[in-house]
C-alpha cells in the first residue's frame, strides 16, 4: 500500500493503481478525454493532470502511480486554465451542428466544452474536404472526430482484430480501418466520446433522450453480458452497454431485433398447447430459455411426468457431474476476468472467435496486458484470432482426450492419486493419434516456467466427445492437482443454468411437445410454431452465465401473446409472474427484484450473485484413454460464423454471416468440389443444403459448416464425416 | 402612491351602480309588472331601432367568413414551417427539440438518414387535437424553422385533427415570390440580432 494524498484527503493506492484510479475509486472528480478504465491509458488527450506538491508542472494522472507521501491536487485556478485551453483546441473547427449529430446531447465534448466554458471556437485552420466512409455496421465522420483513440485502442486490446488504426497526418490524422480484420462488433462506437463512429443502422433515426434504458443481459451467447436495450414506441431501437467497463460482440450490440412482436392473444391454439403438454410423452427445449421457465418445465414435468429433453444441457451435465467427480468441487474455478487477469492460457476443443466472442477477448486483453502465452489446440487453425494466439497446435479430429491427457501428464506433478491412469498412458501412441508431438507440449511446458495465472479454456468440442465424462475428469483433476483455473465454455446461452435445475432424461418414442425446438405441437418464440411465445429480449428473468454468476433480464421488447407460465397455470402450476420462481431456483433465496443490476463508480459489476460451487468427493478414477476416433475423408465442423448463433441471430438485420460451407482449397480436392458449388449432405440425420465456398486462409480437410439456421444445437461431436453430394443445376 | 396601491378595497367609491329596480315578490306585483311591459310599447321601440339600421345598411360587424380582423404578427395559430431564405429548402434539421419540450405531446417526429447521409425528417406531425398553442416548440425551434402562423380555423368532425409537415411547410411558389413571413412573436429574433451574433474565426 502506498501512502498519499489527494486534495488534503489521505488516499492509499494498491501496487498498479494509478493516481486516477485511486481519485475515482474514493468518489473524486477528474475530467479525462481519452481515457477509457477497461483498457490502457491512451494519455492523448492531457485533460487528466493534477498539481503536485513541490514539483513543477503538471502529472498525468491516468498513467501515473503514486508515490509514497505524495500530495496531489486535482483542481485549481491554473489547472482550470489548462483544460480550458486543451478543450479550445478539441474545438478546432469542431462542425457546431450539435442538433443534427447522433450523439444527440451524449456527447463528452459537448459536456466539457461547456463545463470549461468555451464559449467560442476561437482558433481555426483552414479545413479540408473529409469524405464520410462507411464500414458494414459503423460509418465514420473524420470532421467529427477528435482522434481520442479510444475506439482504435479497444480494437486493438480488447477486441483483439488491429482493424482500426491512425492514418498519421497531422491536422489530417483520422481513423482507417482495414476492414477484412473488422469483426463487426461495434466496440469502436460504444466508446467515441463524440459522433464521429455511429451504428449505420441507427444513424439519425432517434435522439437518445426519446428512448426508455431497459438494463439486461444478452441473450446469444454463455456471456450473457450487460447491456441496455433502448426503447421507443415498444420497439427496440439500439443497444448500448457500460462502455467504460464493460464490452459487447457484434451479436449483442446488433442483433437485438428478433423479438416475436405478437398484439393479441390466441385462445384457441392456447387451448391446444395446454391439451398437448397434458398428451406430451416428451417436453424438447433449448438453452435459450431463462432459468425460471427451466425451473417451470421442471415442475410441469414433475406433475406430468413426460420426460424433459435438451440434450445439449445434459451432455454439459454429464461433462460437469464426471468434472466434479475429480475436482472435489461441482463447478469450474475461472472466470472471464481470470482468464483477462492470466500470463498463460491452453485452449481445447473451443472455436474461440465464434463459440464465446467474450473468451477472445478476454485472451486479447491478457495478452495485451499480461502478455499471456496462449496455446490453441483445435483441428482447425482459425485466422481470425491469429493475432492472439501465440502457439497453435493442429491436433487430430477426435482427439481432445489425448491432448488433455497430455496436458495432464506435463503439468501435474503430484500424480500418486491417479497412478494407474498415468502409467497407462503411451506416449507414442498418444503422440501419433492426435498428431500433438512431444515437442509441443516440450514448447508449452517451457513456457509455463515462472506463469503465475494459467487458464485452462474448454470447449463444446470437449464437452459433447464421445468420451467426455473422462476428459471431464481429466479436467477436473487438473483443477485440483495444478494452479491452472479451469474454464468451461458452456455452449449456449443458459446451458449451465438448465445444467443446474433440470432433471433430463433421454427422448423416448411418443407425442412431443417442442419449445422453440421443432415438434408435434411446436411454441416458438420465432413465430412459426403453432403457439406463440415471448422472445428473451420480452422476458424477465434470469441466465447463469460463464462467469457462475446469475444475472438478470428484463423484458424491453412488448409482447401481449400467451406465455409458458400461463400454460403452466391452465395445468395447475399457479404463480402470477414467472420472475416468482426467482427465489426458489436453489442457489440462493433472492427474489427477483432485490437482484442487481449496474457498474459501480470504478468499474464492479453488481450483477445477480454468484452460483457457490460445492465441495463434492474427489476419488473417482480417471479411465484409460481408449482408442481415438479416426476421421478421415471430408469432415464438416459445426460452426457458425462469427456472431451468428441461432435462429434468433439469423434473422437480425444487421447481423451478417451467411450459411455456406467454407473449406480449404485442399478440402475443396479432397471432397470434389469446387467453389460456387451447391451441395448436399446429412450430419446426424439432419440434412443440410449448403453452398460451398473456398476460403484461401484455411487450410486442412475441415469444413466449416454453420449450424445456427438449427433449432437446437446439438450434443453430438460437432466434427462428423460426411458424403458430400453436388447438386448444382 | 403606496398607499393607493395598498388599499385593496378596491369597491368602496370606484364602482359605478346600476340602477335597478327592486324586484318584484309579492303576486299582484308581479301581475302588475307583466300589464305594464305588455302595452307599454316597449318592443317597438327595439323594433324601429332594427328596422332603421337595416334600410341605412350602416353595419357595425365583420362579415366573418368572407371578411376577417387582421391578425396580429405575435398571434399563435397553427404551425408553420419555414424555409431557408437562400436555397429554399426546408429549415427543419429534424433535432427533436419541438418533440420533447412539448408540454402536451402532440408533436411527433421521424428521422432518418438520407442519400447524402444527412439527418432528414421523415414524418411530422402535430395533433391540433391536443396542441394548446403555447408557442414552446417555435421558442425552442434553433432553425426558427417551426413558427406559428395566422391560420385559426381548425375546426374538424373529429377531436384528433392532424397536421402534417407538407401541409405547414411554405409553398414553393410562395418563397420564389418572395412572401414567406417571418414570425415576430415569442422565440423570434430580435431586430438587434445581427450586433449580437459572434462569428467563428475564419482565420485563413
């Protein structure tokens, strides 16, 4: 701790913190331009400093730390005088048409202007012509622009794509981009102080003062990050977020139009959802539900006695029960913040970029601020996180239980608990099925030396394996036995929460009853089932997200159908509101609207409460690794493009990303297609159509096939071989 | 003086008494009274006043509809929107100040971006049912776009009576022939106006 003070005050400050963190962590006010808490201080913008005792000039005080009896003051006459003159020059033939700017009024620039009282633009330069550009969702207005760098610095550090960056020119300088990096997340317009980067979508259609903030969390992914929906006229117009604190992907700032907009209710087909969920055999659903409907089909299922399916939740299950069984507690130690907070990382069986946009970022973020040493070891090189990732390692299709094996093995250094398991393993066997050489994890073991924060990140790929309940008590144990914090990437949305609350059984023959998933009787929150139900952005409740922690949604979109609770109602499961059920979901006993919901000052999430983890017993024997799958011939790898995620994304407007399948030159021979090609194949019994595209930065015999056009995502293996079929013409 | 203003009591010599007959209570009284207004003659007296004044046409009133009293230039009637004096396009920038200081919410604007990716209004406008002519929305206006004009006549069949942006905007042959009216009313610019204005250094 170090001593010092800030205006008189007697202020401590942890090692790191720097004089502005420590200020506005104890409530005091220093005016900043650039600076931005969840990244590196730019320091471009010089509206930050403060006096300090006995030194001459000014400090900056949002990179500097402070020293041991140090007095510092953040306002007077002089200073006043200084920023006063910084804002004159921000200024510079600054266009004054405030009224028709999209920032309408949201404006830092606007507000410092006038708290520095700078009534006139009194210098000027002769201007030039500044061609607006448009760049997919975001356009760019350089004469608006006051080169602040916070949106090239959140797309280099936070988001990780080096798409942005300063065409240097003095007076000339503006932002570029390099657009085939953009991932079109629009983390770049979250952070523009002034109107300079607006969502294209949005631009000039509403003043932000007309709109209604509805705080929630997004409803694509297992972030399930903050964000506020804003409302006008029942219609959701944008998103926004704590850009301060916090981050979104493109899914999440764009695509929030997929609410089912239903004006009146349909007694008849109502009558009939309740009739079949009375004849239903089996109740099919997703992980696109909150946690209250999980725990109301639950119930239901439980007075009716139909079996309750989602398989997807309950491989997850499967994977966490077997993780438990070794960990000695029920959940997975590492958050998204451990993993920005980490020096090293090794990911398995994940598609980063596009299972959990959050996950790369947060490896961009440890990789920028912790210069982390982050290995990927996946079938398929992903040139999207490229400049993330330090060590690829291609592994073989199929053998995720060898290389965690492996991992084991390397990294775990009391293995008396598991003797037998260790001693079965063949290296040369191991080595030579899943194509990982010993050299590698030679590379990964050395860089590890002197690592203070390891992660170990955990996919869909590991989770719906053939053998995941071992891999889950490899995982496990590598928790317990190794300082790595393990993460696992639940697939969907609210996967962990239906993992927690719902008993699943196994789909038998017999009449089903589908929610948002195809079935005799279908509810479908897209509406084409035969009963309409509420979207997630027009509901409340609640997800648990990656982080462990159950957070809140509130309903922004209007909706006046039927829902779930009034189907389970009508069968005598009676409550007036869903969010009812809040407190009784068995973590802990907090009613719905006691759960909060904000940032604080400096940048503390209040979201919900975390889920504890369990201590379970940690004696279960880890399986020899048996034989590996062999995949050979064209295998297609279920993954969708980045920020697609489910039928909910896929109808977004402003969501791009289409359904081909995209393959590497060598795949397109190996397969006998060509690019342009219509084709045809079947994965699980599901048929998909699909046109098929050559990637030239792929390489490998692994095609990319996205999947979100399916209603439910799918617990099997997601890599699979197929028969390609032509069917052009 | 003070004192004048002081005193509130306002009634005691100042007001001028109408002399009123007591009324009458009693029955016979009234019977009496009725007799007397009956064959005093009184109704002719009227009569000839009316007949006098028809044959002079000397006539006192405004022949509402076909004539009308000239409006003064602060009167708030309906809106108008005005155009740019130099290239004859609309004023409006679409800010929606006019939509959010209306104390009645009548006022209802739509924007979008247009091709030459400027804001533009896309639709406007005013429920004359509700609006109460306050003259908020001209005050506030930064374009002196939105104005109130010296249309007064709004009645309707019906209570929610729109009016829309093309129908308040000034016709173009109206502005080429030079006859677009400023307001003078509340909000306008004063005719100092032009000492006050600072201009932004063009220092090149």
């Amino acid at each position: 701790m170090i001593n010092f003070k800030i205006n008189g005050i007697s202020a401590q400050a942890k090692k790191g913190e720097t004089i502005l963190q420590v200020a506005r962590r104890m409530g005091m006010y220093i005016p900043t331009m650039c600076y931005l808490s969840k990244a590196n201080p730019n320091a471009s913008c010089r509206m930050c400093i403060v006096e300090a005792k006995d030194v001459n000039g000014f400090v900056l005080s949002c990179n500097t730390p402070p020293t041991e009896g140090a007095e510092f003051f953040t306002d007077s006459p002089a200073l006043f005088k200084e920023r006063q003159n910084i804002m004159k020059l921000y200024n510079v033939n600054h266009p004054l048409q405030c009224g028709v700017c999209d920032k309408s009024g949201e404006c830092e620039l606007q507000n410092k202007t006038l708290e520095f009282g700078v009534a006139e633009q009194s210098f000027a330069v002769r201007d030039q012509a500044r061609k607006k550009k448009k760049w997919g969702v975001h356009t760019y207005d350089p004469s608006l622009c006051i080169l602040c760098e916070k949106c090239t610095t959140v797309c280099h550090e936070i988001v990780g794509s080096e798409a942005l960056y300063i065409e240097v020119g003095g007076y000339k300088s503006h932002i570029d981009i390099n657009l085939k990096n953009c991932i079109q997340c629009g983390e770049c317009v979250s952070v523009c102080p002034v109107g300079a980067m607006a969502s294209t979508e949005f631009k000039y259609t509403s003043n932000a003062w007309e709109m209604k903030k509805v705080p929630s969390s997004c409803a694509h992914c297992s972030s399930a990050c903050s964000l506020n929906y804003e409302v006008k006229d029942g219609e959701i117009k944008r998103v926004t977020n704590e850009a301060e604190f916090s981050s979104l992907c493109g899914a999440g700032r764009f695509g929030f139009d997929f609410a089912n907009n239903v004006s009146a209710k349909d007694s008849e087909a109502f009558d009939k959802a309740v009739a079949a969920f009375r004849d239903a055999k089996n109740v099919v659903f997703n992980s696109y539900i909150t946690n209250e409907e999980a725990y109301l089909l639950n119930q239901l299922k439980q007075k009716l006695g139909f079996n309750l399916v989602n398989d997807e939740a309950r491989a997850f299950k499967t994977f966490m029960k077997a993780f438990a069984s070794t960990a000695g507690e029920s959940l997975y130690s590492a958050t998204l913040d451990d993993v920005r907070a980490s020096d090293y990382a090794i990911s398995v069986g994940c598609s980063i970029a596009s299972d959990n946009p959050m996950v790369k970022f947060a490896l961009s973020q440890a990789v920028g601020y912790k210069k982390a040493f982050v290995a990927s070891i996946h079938p398929v090189e992903e040139s999207a996180i490229a400049n993330v990732i330090s060590l690829f390692v291609k592994n073989e299709v199929g053998s995720e239980e060898a290389a965690l094996a492996m991992i084991a093995d390397a990294f775990v250094e009391d293995k008396s608990t598991q003797k037998e398991f260790f001693d079965s393993l063949d290296f040369g066997y191991l080595s030579g099925e899943s194509n990982i050489s010993e050299e590698e994890i030679a590379i990964l073991k050395q860089k590890y030396a002197r690592k203070k924060s390891p992660v170990l990140i955990l996919g869909a790929d590991v989770i719906n394996h053939k053998s995941a309940s071992n891999i889950g008590r490899i995982a496990g144990f590598i928790q317990k036995n190794t300082q790595f914090k393990v993460l696992v990437v639940p697939p969907v949305t609210n996967t962990f929460g239906v993992s927690l609350i719902c008993d699943l059984d196994e789909k038998t023959a017999g009449y089903t009853v589908g929610y948002n998933v195809k079935g005799d009787f279908t509810l479908s929150a897209k509406g084409d089932g035969d009963l309409d139900m509420p979207a997630l952005n027009s509901q409340e409740g609640t997800f648990v997200n990656i982080d462990k922690d159950l957070v809140v949604l509130n309903a922004a979109a209007s909706y006046k159908g039927y829902e779930l609770n009034d189907i389970a109602s009508a069968l005598g499961v009676k409550t007036q509101n869903v969010i009812d059920y809040t407190s009784k979901l068995g973590f802990k006993d907090v009613e719905f609207d006691d759960l909060e919901n904000y940032y604080d000052n400096v940048g503390n999430a209040y979201r919900g409460y975390k889920i504890e983890s369990k201590s379970t017993s940690a004696d279960a024997k880890i399986q020899e690794v048996t034989e590996l799958g062999e995949y050979n011939g064209s295998v297609v790898y279920d993954r969708d493009p980045i920020s697609q995620f489910s039928p909910f994304t896929k109808d977004c407007k402003q969501i791009k990303g289409n359904l081909d399948l995209i393959g590497s030159e060598q795949f397109s021979i190996a397969a006998k297609i060509k690019s342009g090609d219509n084709v045809k194949f079947s994965v699980n019994g599901v048929e998909f159509v699909r046109h098929f595209r050559v990637d030239r930065h792929m390489k490998g015999t692994v095609a990319y096939n996205p999947v979100f056009d399916i209603d439910s995502k799918t617990s099997e293996y997601r890599y699979n071989q197929v028969k390609i079929e032509v069917i052009n013409g | 003086m003070l004192e004048d203003f002081k005193n509130r009591n306002v009634s005691e010599d100042t007001y001028y008494k109408v002399d009123i007959e007591a009324y009458p209570v009693t029955g016979w009284d009234k019977f009496k009274r009725v007799v007397q207004r009956t064959f005093k003659g009184e109704l002719f007296v009227g009569l000839w006043v009316v007949m006098r004044e028809m044959i002079d046409f000397k006539i006192h009133t405004v022949q509402y509809p076909e004539e009308k009293m000239p409006i003064g230039p602060r009167y708030r009637a309906i809106h108008e929107m005005k155009r740019l004096l130099e290239s004859n396009t609309e004023r409006c920038i679409g800010c929606g100040l006019c939509e959010k200081i209306c104390i009645s919410n009548c006022i209802k604007i739509d924007t979008k971006i247009d091709q030459n990716s400027r804001k533009e209004v896309s639709e406007y406008s005013i429920n004359l049912g509700r609006c109460i002519f306050c003259g908020y929305c001209a005050e506030v206006c930064p374009e002196l776009a939105i104005t109130h004009g010296g249309r007064y006549e709004n009645a309707s069949d019906q209570r929610e009576h729109f009016v829309m942006y093309e129908d308040m905007l000034t016709p173009i042959d109206v502005m080429k022939a030079n006859a677009q009216k400023e307001f003078e009313g509340f909000g306008a610019i004063t005719p100092h106006e032009d000492e006050r204005v600072k201009k932004t250094p063009l220092a090149y």
